[in-house]
C-alpha cells in the first residue's frame, strides 16, 4: 500500500514537472499553456515515451482540475457585461454558435456515429476560447478596437451559450432514449437547477456575504482564508446542485463563479479569492488534466481516419469563420472586419477539450474521435495569433482597423 502511495506520488511530481516546463517553453512561444501541458501529456505519456501513465490519484485530480478551471471561467464572466453587450457582438456569437455546430452534427451523422456523439461532435465545433483571445489581442495591443470589443463580446457570449448548450446535450445523452418523459424529466431537472441556481446566486450569496462582513465588523473573524473557503463551498454546492439534476459537476462550477463575481465582495477579498482560484487551478489541478488528457491521446487516427481527420478539421475551420463572417454582414462591421473576426473566434482551445473528455469519459465518443477533437483544439487554436495578425495587416492597409474609445469603469 505504502509503494503504491509512491508511485502515484512519484508520477505526479513528474506530471507537474513536464506540465511545467513544456507550458512554460509553449508560452515563451506565444501560445497557451494548456499546449504545451497537452504535448507533455503526449510525448511522456502511453502514445509516446510511455514515461507516464494513469493512475487513479491522476484521475481524481484530474477531475478537480476541470472543476476549478471552469470556476475559474466563470468568474472571467461579467453577467453584467453580458447583458449589455450591443447586438453586433451578440449575432456574431448566435452565427459563431450555429453554423459550426450544425455542420459538425450534420457531419457526425453522415459518419454513422450516434445522435449523442453528434450533438457533441457539432458542440466541440462551436466551443470557442474567451482567455485565448483575451490574450491574443492584448499581445497584439488591440484591445481598444472595434475588433476587439465585438470578438470578445462575441467570444464571452458564445462561452455562456455552448456550455448552456452542453447541459442540454448531456441531458439528452443521459435520458439514453427517445422516450418522451424521460427527456421531460431530465429537461425539466435542468431547468430546476438554473432557477435554484439563478435564486441563490442574485438573493441568497449578496444577502449572505453582507451578513458575514456584518460579523466580521463587529468580531474581526473574517480574513482572506474566508473569502476563500467561502468561495469553494459556494462552487461545491452548485455542483452537487448540478449533480443532482443529473448535470455535469463542471456547469455547476461555471454558474458558481459567474455568480461569485456578481456577489459584491470586498475587492481587496474578492481579487484575493480570484487569485488563489486562478494558481490553483492553473498552477496544480488544471496541468494534471491536461497532461492526462494528452494520455488519451492516439495516433492511429493519422493512419486508420486520416480522410475523416481532415475532413473534420476543414468543417471545425471554416465553419467557425465563415459562420461569424455571414453574421457579422449585417453589423456596422466591413466584411473584411468580420471576416477577421471569424479568424479570431477560431481558437478553441479548453473548452472543447473539456467537451471532448467529458463525452469520451461518459462513453459517447471513443479514443479515435477524442484524437481528433483534440487535435482540432490544438490546430485551429495554434492558428489564431497566425491569422489574426495577417488579418489586421490587411485591415491597417485598407483602412479599416477602427479604433474606439472605452468608457471609465465607474467601480
């Protein structure tokens, strides 16, 4: 029992170790850590080397990671922000949304897979990567432009509306069947946790927060710790909400940090609980998961689907594009705008990976079309800061690169 403590204690100092240096090597390149955490995964892991290998205490990890990453997330969500997004960024998230996913369920289908495989294949074709972005255009100092507020209104919106999305999804592939109650029950399971959610995140968590800094007043007993632990039993109760309704933990996590921002906190408490969340997860729990998915990772499907592969690939591509392309015609945006717009909405990145590990753990998907769903993240991901700068290039030669001036943030 003591030897098998070590071993798994000896992988994850190794997991962490690889994680940390193949992301840090994939930032100093000007991609996201999470490639680099992937490529460790990869290269150290059964596909490879074979250095590494699951392992139980990996797993649970793992699974925490994903939960805190998309605590994490949602926190990055300002509802408030959201509600007040103009039309522009919001058609242009429903077209980033709805041409891809409809073109990745119609291309399951034509695959023979099942109906939840497609649901799922067509919503890894409309995730999209809010932090991806974020960072992108303020490398590239573009964060005052039109661009720039209509890609990350759309992107926020489109983050929001796939994970909804996927709670849906994951209803039906849990009702297992077309039976007409069934579904019913689970839809309106759902249904009841985003009500029992939306009640306690607008009534309950201000109410509680205003009543625990009363007693810090009067007795001194809150500190940091406690916005801290505050914030993990807020995120652990929305998932045992979300479990109950037979949804995924992590749609739980993500409405918990939405709502976290939303709760009025003291900002020096809340920029404290920000923090530790945010190295948690990206500093532990979220390289564990990324590193393990890469485990998951075959390359039969170059050799054994190399068509389908591709095929995939050049739907996740354009579709994304020319789906915020179309929608953006009708905006005050050029069409050259939109269409870099569409190269900006392309990078997919976590979310989809979280999309694809959930199906592939739940027994949707197999290995094959995980492959090739993480192979999509990674590539259109690695394209972005690519495209997004040509695209630019050609919008400063024709004069349309349209700067904007940005309100005072009246907090």
């Amino acid at each position: 029992m003591v030897e098998a403590a070590g071993i798994d204690v000896l992988s994850l100092l190794l997991v962490l170790t690889v994680a940390w240096v193949f992301g840090a090597v994939s930032e100093r390149l000007g991609y996201p850590t999470m490639m680099g955490e992937l490529f460790a995964g990869i290269v150290f892991g059964p596909a490879m080397l074979g250095i590494l290998q699951p392992s139980e205490l990996l797993s649970v990890l793992s699974e925490l990671g994903v939960f805190l990453l998309m605590v994490y997330v949602g926190m990055e969500v300002d509802l408030r922000e959201l509600f007040r997004l103009g039309p522009q960024a919001l058609l242009i998230a429903i077209g980033a949304f709805v041409i891809p996913f409809g073109l990745g369920y119609g291309a399951g289908l034509w695959l023979g897979v099942s109906t939840g495989a497609a649901l799922f294949l067509g919503l890894a074709m409309a995730a999209t990567s809010l932090a991806t972005k974020s960072r992108i255009l303020a490398d590239l100092e573009l964060l005052d432009t039109r661009i720039a507020n209509v890609l990350l209104g759309g992107a926020l919106a489109s983050d929001v509306g796939v994970l909804i999305a996927f709670a849906a999804v994951d209803s039906y592939v849990t009702a297992g069947s077309l039976d007409v109650a069934e579904i019913g029950l689970i839809v309106g399971q759902a249904l009841g946790f985003f009500a029992v959610t939306l009640f306690i995140g607008y009534r309950f968590l201000p109410l509680a927060w205003s009543r625990i800094e009363a007693l810090s007043e009067r007795y001194g007993f809150v500190d940091r710790t406690t916005a801290f632990t505050f914030a993990l039993l807020v995120s652990l109760l929305f998932a045992q909400l979300a479990t109950l309704a037979e949804l995924h933990m992590i749609i739980g996590g993500f409405v918990a940090g939405m709502f976290l921002r939303q709760a009025d906190v003291q900002p020096s408490l809340y920029e404290h609980m920000h923090t530790v969340i945010y190295d948690l997860a990206m500093g532990f729990f979220a390289p564990v998961f990324f590193v393990t998915v890469g485990f998951e990772m075959t390359f039969d499907v170059f050799f054994e689907s190399f068509w389908i592969l591709a095929g995939l690939v050049a739907i996740a591509f354009l579709g994304k594009i020319v789906g915020s392309w179309l929608f953006a015609l009708p905006t005050q945006l050029s069409s050259l705008e939109g269409l870099v717009v569409g190269f900006g909405m392309n990078g997919r990145g976590t979310v989809e990976i979280i999309i694809a590990s959930v199906a592939l753990t739940t027994g949707v998907i197999d290995q094959s079309m995980f492959s090739i769903l993480v192979f999509i993240a990674i590539f259109t991901t690695a394209l972005v800061p690519a495209t997004v700068t040509w695209g630019v290039r050609l919008l400063e030669a024709a004069d349309e690169l349209v700067y904007v001036e940005r309100e005072a943030d009246p907090g």
